[in-house]
C-alpha cells in the first residue's frame, strides 16, 4: 500500500477497460414488458406510500424516485392515462435480473450492483483482440487513422472538457457540439473501441430482453458508475484516464461515490469540516485516518477515490457462488412489539418463496436463521437525540441482531412434504427472538416500539429436497378482494392481517382478477414525513449480505 504520506496526485488507472451498465427505469421497464400498453404512458411503480421508480414519460411531469406517492398522483391527476402499479412483490423484478445477469456474463467477469447494475471487466477480450489486430507502433498508428474513432452517440471527457458525439441523439435538445478528438495514446484508443464494445452489449440487451440502459466506459468501477449516470435515458458516455480527476471533482462531494456511506460522511464533517472532493484531497493523512475511525487503509481508498483512482477489481464470484445471504425486510410506523406479528405474517412467507427459487438454482438451504430489527430512539428532556456509541453521530433509530438455527420444522424436507406451516414456524421463532431480545436488552434510548424487521437466511448447505407448489401458495388459495385487503392491512401495519400470505400471491390474485382496486386514502402531514424517512432509510428485499440493509446500518 501506498504511503498516506505522499501528497501529490497519484497517476490515473489505465490498466484496466470496465463497462458499467445500468438499466433506465429498470421496475418500470419490467412492468412495461409485462404489459406493453404501459409503454407510452406515465407509470410509478410503487411500494406502500412511495414512488420507487417511475417512467421517463411520469419523470417529465415532475414524479421522481422516492416521490410521495399521495403527491405523484396529484402531479398526474390530469392524465387519466397514468398507471400506478404496485411493486412490493419483487419477483418479476428479480426474473428479469437474473437474465439481465446472464447476458453481461458472456462479455467477461461481471459484477452485480442491485437489480439493475453490473460491472463488466471487458480488459482481457479488448486487449486480446488489440494484439491480435495490430502489430507494434505501425498498427497503432494505422488504427488512429483507418479505424472509427468513437462509437456512434458516445459522450467522451478528456481533461478537463466533457464532449459529445452529435450523432448520437441525447434526451434533451443541445446545440450542436463539435465531436471528440480522436484518441492519442494507446490506453484511449482501447477506451474508444470499448466504447464500440458498449454499443453492443446495450444493443443486444435491448435485442433480447427487450430493456433499455445506459452505459460507462473507463479504466476503473468508479468512474464507469459515474459515467453511466451522467446521459440518461438509453446513452453512454466513455471517461478517459485523463478526465478521471474532472470527473470526481464535479461531484462535489465524496458521498455521491459509490462506496462512501452515511457513516463515512459523517466522520469527514465531523473531522475534516466537510466531506467534499476538494477537502478530502487536501486532507493530512493523520487527519483523514482519524476521519474514518483511524482505518489507514480505508483513509488511503478515499484519498485515491478522491482523484477517479479505484484499484478495487470486477467481482465475479458473487455471480458464481450465488448469495451468502437471502432477506426479505419491511418498514413501518413505531409499533409495539406485541403488535409485529402482523409484519412477520407477510414477510416470513416471501422468505421461503426467496429460499424456493434460490433452491431450485443452488440446490442448497439455509442453516442460519437471523431477525433484525430496528426500533425508534427518542430525545432526551432536551431534545437531544443521543448516539448508539461515542464515535457514532445522532441517530433516531437503534438497531439489533439475533441468530439462530434455522429450524428444523421449516427446512426443505418438511415444506416438500407439507407437514407443517414453515411460514408460522419462522413466525413463532422470530417473535420468541424478539421478546427475549426485548427482555434482556439494556435501555440504550430505544422506545420499544419497532419501525422495520427483517428475516435473513444463510449459510447455506447441499439438500436433495426439491420445491413444490406448496412453496408458493403455503397451501390456501386467495381471492382478489382478500388480496386487497391484505395489501391495504399492512401499508404501515395499522390495519389486520388476516391471511399468511406472501406479496407474490397477493400480486397473483389481484393482476388475475377484474375486482376493483379501493380507491387510495388520502395520508396525512405527519403520515407523509413518516413514509418519507422510512423510505429513505433504505430498507427492502435483497440478496448478497443484505446491501440496503447494511448500508443503514453503517
């Protein structure tokens, strides 16, 4: 490692070519595909009282991600056009995912972000076919010449400058700028044909799963993120190794890196004065140590990322392995422990469903069963609200974990054969978990009442047990009007569960039946704040050690 010493910039990434493609939309898009009569109207894709996503058509109205849904609809009440689909039964989400996943592979080693991200580390088939085409400074300078330069609709930063193609169409109408120069040095020319690279992989997922996305063409993960980001929707943009510091500068600050949490901001404000670019370049190595819990080595990751560098390499394994952990998650309003049954009646059965699928790919179950939870911490006499921790900065909320044994009455072999209720099984576990948990805990500011559980399974072990239909419908049928019912119950939890019933059936039986949706209830003032900081605490389903999760726990 470097020594945090050495104050003058360090030298840019050139050794490595990664595309980082992102999906437009990519909920919406999956909700168009399933019903291609949502392709030319506005369409949110919801879970409880939040926009999660929406379509560029909703996106020109003014609804955004993380919008209000109670003010989403009255953005578009005057189009009677627009469709709002709820979208808390993630499984169409995750079919295509896995698809999506598929496809990248065969560009080179990949590595997921989310349902709709990945990273593709496309060095070795660029550079193969470099030495394969060319033969010393004579090929070099004849594919400077002879070769295209840029792919078609590629917006390129050099230095300091941030050029377009104007072929390629972007979103919103620009005066015409003048195209990129040509590529000078032997590590662009390979960016410019990455850039080519990029056109097809978009092409053929487009070709073949019928979605559009965007695309980031650089020498490191990093920067190919930010590049990806920067021309939406359906366009791609190339960062050379010289544009990579003028590419993290115009950030701002070092939260919008991928990588740099709420934790880590918090620790350069309180520090450093702020957590932007600027400040963290300049920064004493003592000083950014100290910044970060005196973690040299993350300190040093920081000062690196400061200037586009990023030495940390595309993941495959994640891929090959398949998820350590699978978990489903939910938030809500402050209830009281006695009341959070009703939370884990609908979200234990979308566990087992995740554990379905994930058997009949693997061939492998859970023998660890963890709850987490989080509760709701109250100021003191003067309004102060305290830290779990000295080092820690103010928080509203406390957290805690349990594992246990998976158990016995819930493994593969006992759903397979329908000899007990696992979903009520994982119930009655979790709600033991959290009573003793509640016994046993010391006072730390909590109020005992909870604001989002989660159930998680991993290490996971070979099994011959094979899924079943059981695995699905946890042995009773629904019908639309109970589905509804359902839904409605447990936006926020204040209503009844009656049914075990898991998102995916509730999805089943309201898209198959014609039984009208109830009209939506108007929330209050203090209702929409609280659905605002639930939702942007991050919680939600997820796979591969919980990354939502952990990222609110930092």
């Amino acid at each position: 490692m470097e020594s945090l010493a050495r104050r003058a910039p360090p030298p840019p990434d050139r050794s490595s070519l990664v595309l980082h493609v992102d999906v437009d939309a990519f909920f919406a898009q999956c909700e168009e595909l399933r019903n291609p009569a949502l392709a030319d109207v506005p369409v949110c894709v919801t879970q409880k009282h939040i926009v999660v996503t929406s379509n560029y058509h909703a996106r020109a109205l003014g609804v955004t991600k993380l919008h209000n849904l109670q003010d989403a609809r009255r953005l578009l009440a005057g189009r009677s056009d627009a469709v709002f689909v709820s979208g808390e039964d993630t499984t169409p989400y995750r079919a295509v995912t896995k698809r999506l996943r598929s496809l990248l592979a065969k560009y080179g080693p990949t590595e997921p972000l989310g349902y709709d991200e990945c990273w593709i580390d496309v060095t070795r088939r660029l550079k193969a076919s470099s030495s394969s085409s060319d033969e010393g400074e004579h090929a070099t300078k004849r594919a400077r010449k002879e070769e295209p330069c840029w792919a078609e609709g590629t917006h390129v930063y050099t230095g300091d400058t941030f050029e377009h193609r104007v072929e390629g169409h972007s979103q919103h109408e620009q005066p015409p700028p003048p195209p990129p120069r040509p590529p000078e040095t032997d590590e662009d020319i390979l960016i410019a044909r990455a850039t080519h690279l990029a056109s097809e992989v978009r092409a053929e997922v487009k070709r073949v799963l019928g979605l559009r996305c965007c695309c980031g063409i650089a020498h490191n993960k990093t920067i190919s993120k930010i590049a990806a980001s920067l021309h939406k929707p359906g366009q791609q943009t190339a960062v050379c190794a010289s544009g990579a510091s003028a590419c993290i500068q115009r950030l701002g600050v070092m939260r919008r890196v991928c990588g740099v949490g709420a934790s880590t901001e918090g620790g350069l404000v309180r520090h450093l004065g702020d957590s932007s670019v600027t400040t963290v370049r300049a920064a004493e190595p003592s000083k950014l140590a100290r910044a970060v819990g005196d973690n040299a080595r993350l300190a040093q990751r920081l000062w690196l990322l400061s200037y586009g560098v990023d030495k940390s390499t595309v993941d495959s394994k994640a891929i090959e392995a398949g998820p350590k952990t699978i978990s489903v998650e939910d938030s809500f309003k402050p209830t009281e422990l006695s009341q959070c049954e009703r939370v884990l009646r609908v979200i234990a059965p979308d566990l087992l469903l995740r554990l379905a699928e994930h058997l009949e790919e693997r061939g492998t179950w859970p023998t660890l069963f963890t709850v987490r939870w989080r509760s709701e911490r109250l100021p003191d006499r003067k309004g102060v609200v305290a830290s779990a921790s000295a080092s820690a900065p103010p928080s509203r909320w406390t957290r805690g974990n349990v594992n246990l044994p998976w158990p016995r009455e819930a493994d593969a072999r006992a759903i397979a054969s329908r000899s007990t209720d696992a979903a009520t099984v994982l119930v009655n576990r979790a709600m033991r978990a959290l009573r003793e948990a509640a016994a046993t805990t010391t006072t730390d500011g909590g109020t005992g009442r909870l604001t989002a559980l989660n159930l998680g399974a991993s290490n996971f072990q070979a099994t011959n047990a094979a899924p079943t239909a059981s695995f699905a419908t946890m042995g009773q049928s629904t019908t639309a009007a109970e589905a509804y019912a359902h839904r409605e119950g447990r936006r926020g939890f204040g209503g009844h569960v009656a049914h075990v019933m898991s998102k995916t059936q509730e999805r089943a039986a309201i898209e198959s039946s014609s039984h009208p949706s109830p009209p939506a209830k108007e929330r209050t003032k203090q209702q929409q704040e609280l659905d605002a900081n639930l939702a942007a605490d991050g919680w939600g389903d997820s796979d591969d050690d919980n990354e939502r999760l952990g990222d609110c726990l930092l």
